[in-house]
C-alpha cells in the first residue's frame, strides 16, 4: 500500500498532517506523540516581524467548534531562525512553513529569507487568517491578487508550494484555480470560517476583535463541500481540513478530492486522533483494496 | 506532562455547586500549582477539554483530586462521575507555585474556584514545616467546602455575610492583621480578591504569586490561545506553559 | 415595553418569527403552539410551479446541525392559493410569502398574482438557497443581480419586501447593500451555508444532490457575524437568523444589530422555543430597562 | 399529536444491542403504526429528536413501550434511561397500519427495529379476534427480543442461522407455506425483507401495507425532509405525515 502524497517537486511520507496553528513548531506536541509517524507538522503561522498577537480573550468555545483569534502571534522571522528552525530541521517529518504577512512584498520577503534555510520541506501561504486586520484574508478572497502573489512566489523557491484558502467567498473554485494558475504545486482549505460570539450580559463581542474564526467538527460539513468544489475546479492536489476528528472524516475529504488531509482543532481534544486518522485510513485502504491515495478519487 | 487514563474513586458535592473529585494518577507526580486538563465525555460537544488545578496528591496510593464548581456544560456533565467512570487525562500541566521568598512566611489566599490549587499549597507548605497561614474566602456558609483542611496549618475562613467564620473577604482580613509583614503571598480565586491581593503586596513590598486562568484549547502552550496581557515586552504570556503562576506584578491589574 | 417592529410600511407585534421552510405553511405547527404569539410566520417558499422537491434522502444530522436539500418542495401557486392561503389568512399573526423561482421573471409574475390575494403581510425573496440549480443562490451572489431584481419588484407592492441573503458570499454587506439601493425594506440573513456530508461506505454523498444547506447552533457564530457585518453597511432593519434555540441567541443577534430574529431547525428540536425565545428577549428587556427593540442596538 | 412529558419506568436490553423502553404516556391513545419523537438529553449533539415506532400501549395504566436498536449518538445516550429518568415526547405521529382487508388474514412480518410496531399490532389484531399470523426475522439467536409476544397469536421466529425457530429468512418461511393464499400482508423491518414481502404480495395479489422509515426533522409534516419517492403523479409522500405506513404498490422498489 503506497501512502505517500506528491506535491509538486516533494513527497509526503503520508497522507495526515497536523494543522497550522494547532501545533506550534512541534516541540510541543512532541513531546507527546510520535512525530516520525505523521505525513507533516504544518507550522504556526511565520510573518517577519515578531507578533504579539491579538487582545485576550482569543478564545471561546462554541456548539461542536471553537472561535479563536490569535492574530498570527509568532516570533517573527529573527527568533523563527534561531529558536524554533534547528527544531524542525531535526525534526522527524517534514516541516511545512506557513507564511503569513500585510502586504505583497511581505511574503516575498520572509519566503525569500527562508530559503536561507534548511529546516523544512515547503510552504503554506497563508492568504486566509481571518484574525489579521491588513493582509491574510483580503489576498484570499480575490483572484487577482491571489494569482498574482502566486506568480511572484513561484520563482523564489523550487520546495512545495501550497496556497491556503478560505472558504469565506463566493466560490472557492475561483480562486482555486487562481492559484492554480499562478503556479501553485498545491491548495489547501479550509482555514477558519468567519463567526460571532457576543456576551449578552457585557453587551459586546467575547472576542475583543468582534470576528473570529470558527473551527472544529461544526464547519466539517463546509470544509468537505470546499474541497469537493475546489475538486471540480483545478487538477492541482488538494490539502482538506476542517473538523476532523476520526478517520472516516478524512476519508471523506479524500472521497471529496483531497489527496492528504491536517487535523487542527480535534488536536485539542485528543492529541492521539492524527495517529488514529491515519490508521483508520490504512485500515479503509485495507479493507477496501486500495492501493494508492488515487483510489480515492472519481467515485462520484 | 503526560495523557493518561483514569478512574474516578469518588465524586461528591462538597459545599453548594461544587464537587470534589477524587481519580487515580498515572502521570508524573503533580506539585501545587500545577493543572491538568481532561475529557469524560463523548461527542462533539461540549468540545474542548477542560483544565482544571490539582488539590491534592497522594504519592502512596498513586491519586489525585481537584475541586470543581459547576458552571456550563462541561462541569455539569463531571457532576455525574461515579466511582469507576473512565477519564482521559492530560497532566502535569503548568508551572508551580515557587517556593516562599527566603524567611519569609507563606500566606495564602484562596476562594471559588481557586479553593483546590491553594489546599494543595498550603498542605505542601504545612509538610515541609514553613507554617503558612491560610485565608479562604466564601460568599456564605453555604459555599464553604466539607474537604480535609491541611493538619498544622493556621487556617481562618471568611465569609461576605458573616455566616461562618470571619465576617468580609480575605483582603479585609488580612488588612486587619498586624502580623503580615515579611509574608510572601500566593493566591487563587475571583479576579477582585487578586487584585486586592496583589496591591496590598504591592504596599508592603513584599512577593505575591497569583494563579490565573484562561480559557484553553491545546494546554500544552502550543495554541497561543490562553495569552494574557503582561506588563513585559513581548506584551502576553501563555496561562497554560508560562503559568498559570505569575508574579502578579507582570500581571495587567484593570 | 414596545415589542413591535417597523419594516416599511408594516409592523409586527413582536420580533420573535419562524424561519421559511421549517414551519410549512403554519397548519402543523399550529397544532402544538399557539401562532397568535408569534412576530410571523415565514411560510414554506413557494414558487410559479409545483415543485415536486429533490431527491432523497434530503437530511442527515451534522455536529450540531444538520444538511437539508428540500429543494423548495411546494405545492405551486394553484394549489397554494386553494389550499394554503385560506389558513394563511385566518392565522393569528402575520404571515411573509417566502418567494422562489429560477430567473427573474418567475420572481416578479409570483409576487403580481400574490399582490391578488390577501393572506399575507409581506414577502421574503429567497435568493439564497443553495439546493436549487437555476435561481436562488446565483442571484444571491451577485450584487447587480439583486439589486435589479429589488427595483423590479418593489413598484409591484406596498407590502414590506424583504430580500433574504446568503451567507456564501465574500462580503455579505455589499449584497445587502445592493438590496438597500434597489428598495427592499429590510434583508433577513442567514439562509443556510453550503456543506457536504460522504457516506464512506457507499462512498458518495449522502445527500443525492452533493451539496446541502447547513443550518442549526453549528452556524449560529456565522449568522452572528453576518448579521454584525450587514448593520455595518447598511440602515435598513435585519432579521436575523440561523443557530436560534434560546433567548440568548435572539439577543446576541439583537445586539449584533438585528430587528427581528426567526427560528428554524431549533423548532424541531422543541416547537416551544420560539415562544421560550421570546418571553426571554421580555424578560431581558425588562431587567435592563430597554423600552423598546432599539435599545439593543450601538452598545459596540 | 401532543408534546408532553414523560418518565421513564423502565430500560431494558431485550436482545443483543436491543432494548425495551417503557414510559408514562399522558398524550392521545396510541394505535399500532404510529410513532413518537423524542429528545431525553441536553445540548447541541446530538441534535434532532429521533423518531420510534410504539410497541406497546397500555390504557389503564397510561404506559407505552417501543423497541430501539443502539446504533448512533442517541439511542447510545438511550440505553442509559433509568427509572423516573425525564422525557420530551411528540406523539402519537403518523398514520396507523390499515384494518386487514375483509375476510383476509393478516400475515405480519417484522425484524430488526421494525419488531416493536409489528408486536403492537400483531398484539391489536388478536385482541380483535382476527388470528394473525406473526413471522419475526432476526440474524440469529441473540437476536430474539425477550420481550412478551402476542397471546393467542400464531408467533413464528426465524433466525439467518437457525440458532432459534426456523432456518432462513422472513420471506424464506412465508414463501414455504402454501396456506397463505387471502392474506393481508403487513411489515415493518429491514428493506431486503419489505421488497421480498412486496413481491409476495404482488404474486398473490394480496394487499401489503408497510411500515418505512426515513431521517425526520420536524415529524409532524412541516418541513418535507422525510420525503420518499412514489409511483404518483406528486413523486414524494412524508413518511412521517403521509406514512410512515404505506401500500406497498405505491413505493419505489429498487
Ligand atoms: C489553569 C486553570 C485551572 C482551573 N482550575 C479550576 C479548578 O480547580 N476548579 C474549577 O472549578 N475550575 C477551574 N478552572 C475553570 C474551569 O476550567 C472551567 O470552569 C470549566 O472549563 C467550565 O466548563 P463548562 O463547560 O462547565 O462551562 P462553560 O460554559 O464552558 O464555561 C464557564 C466559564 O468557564 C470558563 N471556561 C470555559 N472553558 C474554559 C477552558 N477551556 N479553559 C478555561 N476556562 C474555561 C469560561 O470563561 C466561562 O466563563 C480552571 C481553569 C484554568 C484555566
Ligand atoms: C417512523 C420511524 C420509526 C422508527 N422506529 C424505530 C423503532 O421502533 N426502533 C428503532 O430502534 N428505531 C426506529 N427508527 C429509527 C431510529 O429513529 C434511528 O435508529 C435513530 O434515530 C438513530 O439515532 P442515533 O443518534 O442513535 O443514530 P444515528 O447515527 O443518528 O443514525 C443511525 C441510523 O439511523 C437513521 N436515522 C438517524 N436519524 C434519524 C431520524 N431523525 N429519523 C429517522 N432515522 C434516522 C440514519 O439513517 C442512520 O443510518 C424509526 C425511524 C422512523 C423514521
Ligand atoms: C487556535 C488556532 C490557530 C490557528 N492558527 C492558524 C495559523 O497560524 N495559520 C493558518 O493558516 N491557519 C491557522 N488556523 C486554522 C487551522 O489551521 C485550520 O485551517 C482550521 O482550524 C480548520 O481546521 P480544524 O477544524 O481541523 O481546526 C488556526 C486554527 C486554530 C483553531
Ligand atoms: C428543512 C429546511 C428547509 C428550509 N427551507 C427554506 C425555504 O424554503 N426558504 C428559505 O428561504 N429558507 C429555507 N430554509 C432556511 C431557513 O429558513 C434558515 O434560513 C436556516 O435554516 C438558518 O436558520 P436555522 O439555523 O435557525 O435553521 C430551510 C431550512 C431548513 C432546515
Ligand atoms: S492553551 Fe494553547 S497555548 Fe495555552
Ligand atoms: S419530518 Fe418534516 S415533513 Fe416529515
């Protein structure tokens, strides 16, 4: 049984992944499940300049998913390199950096940078936080803009290249195929959906930003309708997540399209259920005599 | 830190709207102050685990307990735990309540939901002969919890209506003490009892440990979710990894 | 304490209705509460033609929600006047003629013959649905499209029109925009987001159809947000809906800047809590010394 | 149909997976094809009420039973229900199973969780003094509810194995009797053994009223999401309004 996933000029060792955001840089979790079994630690959100992050509280629990806005806290690229980089090079599986900034030439600058570097295996950019107030979620709802950063990244780097959509638009195809045509080696999606949670004794928003993004097994259902859109659309392979919480939810995903999945807020739950996803996927494959991740694809 | 399984021994109410939870240990030993986060339920929600401090730890018999209110879902469900029931446990979580500042004496607040964390200090305290003295607040003699006090430990309860034990908070007490200076002091409970907490530190010059919480998703320090404000460069801290113990002067007091 | 609520040229007793296509046309409910109670009764949408709806099974349960795909299964303009107005106008409260179709015209002739019959208080113009092929959705998503379809359907009544938004949009303040310019009196949102559940087994989707409607408490942090985002962007009134199953709920949809609020799935939960929700949103109003709807409104 | 409340008498597991539950019934009076929908937990998930077909009705002391199979989220929540436990019931929902037709004898079939509407009416049909013959399939002998059959009605249990009664299926049986000609054919149970039952019933040219089932939102008619296909011109019946008892000639067979 072959479960490995071809991105472009790299290849994961399998399928699941563990969402960014939800992992930190690894060290973590590491130090409570096995990371040589997973197929990659997508890492939390990188941007060139330290960020704090947003005001508190970022969190609030909601039916079935969570909102959260952090805002993209992360150290910045200076600490990146030196505090967290040596890690994910000595890491055993494949890091995936996930590039966030405001502006254009922010993301060209920080993958730019990153290529100085030899701790990971590709990129996510991240044009679709909707926790950011410049940047994040506005590349991703425009087709041009999302080509056009796609273009300008394609010659920094010949690692993966993978766009991470939001499925706060109209048609996620669209821009699908946008980064299809900038180049991209690969899409994932979805990031979070926008949502609201307001205090009714204090009379204002929980989350002091007002929106927040809404993830966990409530959005499955929209995650999985993305993917199988974005399906139709492009032929580039396709990351799913969103609300998975056991194998027959990534299952779904691949059914869908996808040809490698992330677990993201069911880490919180459970931090065993990427190692469960994943047995139960070869366990499925198993049963059902697939040998490859492409048996997945074309039922419907 | 470790996720492990356990069974529940015993839980029963233990004054109005809160329990207290008796469970086997599998993990490294706990030291006060720490937390631990767990999932005893089943399905989509509620979701997240739910972090909760240690109150007491008995190396012996491999046990644990924490002290719980019963606020939202989560908390209502745990009212149901029987002897027996499974939980799935992720722990030792967190820092620890840093030992007393050298020659100084412990004193330590707690009321609410920070009753179990404080027991556990105290009782650590008490054992290794540093003679703490231990304040806990209550709004009535309803809430005052039926739990073992630390042995040899002074203890003094306070309730807002007088009904049991000291009549005010914790902070009019310790006001009306004279002995207080040279304490270190440590607490955990209401937002209104820290701050008073940490300013009547703050007069007298002396330390003040405060454990705080926040809600959590990951409890590891991975999420960033759990930050709070501090009076520092980098603006937050984790409650979860950096915590949920602060020197309550890093903490922003509004 | 003033309940009622102005919508153009009419008013309802109170902001508390029953969202289209989960009360029929009110007989049934009817049966369990009394409607007298009610702000109104958002009928079941009806279009031109009998609608026989799509094929089934039309609903499965997702985590705190669930997929429907009806297909604006209905009766069609004949039988509706024969068979349903009659009820519709003796109801005790007032009713909206929730209005589908496939192209512009099927929504304009549909509301000339309603203009003929005086069942109802007003319309709901459901541009929103996302389990039709031709129609709904498409014009839901398009600003031009709404806001020409709104010019041309107010000189065709007095009554309040109301234009009912998707959520599946980039920016659902632009669309209600558009409705504001071309006339409408009020926009409702949400109807339901598009989602997708697979049948791993059977290996296609559960729902024959692909993609369903997703509502219930799942999406209420969705509807919040939206309804948040549209009072940002215009002065129309909001009802506001999606994810209702308490007082609470209602309120957050109140102080996120809606009108009036409809409850759907949570009626098959429990057929009481419309009633429950409103005598909540009283007794809040009653501690807090509100007078009337508009005191929930500017708090942030 | 009334929304009441209810409490639970008793729970218990009748057959492997299966188990009988008894309730007060303040509602109307109950007929045999009829069904409730039911919510006894809290919270978002899972969310829908679940619909069950009675399998009993007590008049005098205000009772009625249905039989569940644990299957998904709430009949798992449902195994749990203790005695006084509480209860939201919709019911009684739905048409009833048609009187046989005149001089006909009513051959009833059921299985899996169609066995609790079948009991009820096989139970009505004796009391009316009309000796139906009952035929229940199970997959084998730890299968077989332990629950109490009809009095005074012809009772045949099958078993895929032949572990208990007789070897083979449903319609394997029926179809092994030659004295089945001027019968009324009933049924409520997997698909295989209602498409098996149908075809019997179109050979014989005897009428056959069935019992389905489909996924409900509202139960009471309102939302057209258990809608099925028919042969007429409308193409769609609600189970829960038009059914959930059907001619079978009108259903789809595929
Ligand atoms: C480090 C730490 C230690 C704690 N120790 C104790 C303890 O010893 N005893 C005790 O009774 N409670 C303790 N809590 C609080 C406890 O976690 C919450 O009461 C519990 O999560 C409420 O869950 P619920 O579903 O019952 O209520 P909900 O309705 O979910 O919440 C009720 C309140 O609890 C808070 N809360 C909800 N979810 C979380 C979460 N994941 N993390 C933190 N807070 C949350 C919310 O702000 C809300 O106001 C602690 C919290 C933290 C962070
Ligand atoms: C008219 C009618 C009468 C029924 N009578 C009985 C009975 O007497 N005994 C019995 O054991 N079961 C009966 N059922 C089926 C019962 O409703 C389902 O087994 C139950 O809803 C499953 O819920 P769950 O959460 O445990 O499992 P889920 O995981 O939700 O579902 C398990 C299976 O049940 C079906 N199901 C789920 N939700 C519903 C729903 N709201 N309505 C109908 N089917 C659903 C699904 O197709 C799924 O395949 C009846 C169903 C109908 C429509
Ligand atoms: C706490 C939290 C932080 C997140 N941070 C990031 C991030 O930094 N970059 C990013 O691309 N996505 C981020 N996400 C989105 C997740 O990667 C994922 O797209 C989303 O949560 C849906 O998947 P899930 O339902 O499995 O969590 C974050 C999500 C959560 C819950
Ligand atoms: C079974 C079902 C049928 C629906 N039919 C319609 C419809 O005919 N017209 C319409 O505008 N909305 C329809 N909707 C959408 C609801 O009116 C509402 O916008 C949506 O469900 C969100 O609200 P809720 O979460 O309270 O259900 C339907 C929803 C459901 C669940
Ligand atoms: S809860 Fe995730 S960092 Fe603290
Ligand atoms: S379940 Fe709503 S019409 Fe049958």
């Amino acid at each position: 049984m072959d479960l490995t996933v071809t991105i472009g000029s790299g290849t994961l060792p399998n399928p699941v992944g563990v969402a960014s955001g939800t992992f930190g840089f690894g060290e973590e979790y590491g130090r409570l499940i096995d990371l040589s079994r997973l197929g990659a630690v997508y890492a939390k959100a990188l941007t060139l300049e330290h960020r704090p992050g947003n005001d508190t509280p970022r969190m609030v629990e909601t039916p079935s998913g969570m909102l959260n806005s952090i805002g993209l806290a992360n150290p910045g690229w200076e600490r990146f390199r030196v505090e967290k980089a040596p890690f994910l090079r000595d890491m055993a599986c494949p890091a995936v950096l996930n590039i966030g900034g405001k502006k254009e030439s922010d993301y060209l600058e920080l993958v730019e940078k990153c290529e100085e570097l030899d701790c990971h295996w590709g990129y996510e950019i991240n044009i679709s936080c909707p926790n950011v107030k410049a940047g994040g979620l506005a590349f991703g709802t425009d087709t041009h803009q999302v080509e056009s950063l796609t273009k300008k990244l394609r010659p920094l780097t010949k690692k993966p290249l993978i766009m991470k959509l939001t499925p706060n638009v109209t048609d996620i195809g669209e821009i699908a195929k946008a980064a299809e045509a900038g180049g991209a080696d690969a899409v994932s999606a979805i990031n979070t959906l926008k949502g609201m949670v307001i205090d009714t004794k204090k009379r204002r928003p929980v989350i002091p930003a007002g929106t927040a993004g809404l993830s966990g097994a409530a959005v499955r259902p929209v995650g999985v309708a993305c993917v199988y859109r974005i399906a139709q659309c492009v032929s580039l392979p396709i990351i799913g997540l969103g609300g998975i919480f056991t194998a027959d939810h990534a299952i779904q995903y691949l059914l869908a399209g996808a040809s490698a999945v992330q677990v993201g807020t069911a880490l919180f739950v459970d931090p065993r259920i990427p190692l469960q996803v994943l047995e139960g996927i070869e366990a499925y494959m198993d049963a059902n005599g697939f040998t490859s991740l492409k048996d997945f694809h074309g039922h419907f | 830190m470790e996720q492990f399984h356990s069974e529940v021994i015993s839980c029963r109410e233990s004054a109005r709207d809160y329990y207290e939870l008796i469970f086997t240990w599998k993990g490294p030993v706990p030291l006060p102050g720490q937390f631990l986060t767990l999932r005893c339920w089943e399905g989509d929600s509620p979701l997240l685990r739910r972090p909760f401090a240690l109150s007491s730890y008995d190396a012996a018999e491999r046990r644990a307990s924490l002290i719980f209110q019963k606020r939202g879902p989560a908390t209502s469900l745990m009212t149901h735990l029987k002897t027996g029931d499974h939980m799935d446990i992720l722990g030792p979580l967190g820092g620890t309540f840093p030992p007393p500042e050298t020659g100084r004496r412990p004193v330590i607040t707690g009321g609410g939901i920070g009753t179990g964390p404080v027991l556990f200090l105290a009782d650590a305290l008490s054992r290794a002969g540093l003679r703490p003295l231990l304040v806990l607040g209550f709004r009535d003699k309803n809430f005052v919890p039926r739990v073992h006090l630390p042995l040899g430990c002074e203890t003094v309860i306070c309730t807002d209506d007088g009904s049991a034990g000291q009549e005010g908070t914790v902070i009019d007490y310790l006001r009306s003490r004279d002995d207080l200076a040279g304490s270190h002091f440590y607490g955990c409970g209401p937002n209104p009892m820290l701050k008073g907490l940490h300013e009547l530190a703050v007069e007298q010059n002396a330390p003040c440990s405060v454990s705080v919480e926040e809600v959590m998703a990951c409890g590891i320090g991975a999420c960033q979710g759990c930050a709070i404000p501090v009076n520092l460069p980098r603006k937050f801290l984790r409650v979860c990894q950096d915590g949920p113990v602060f020197d309550s002067r890093i903490l922003v007091w509004t």
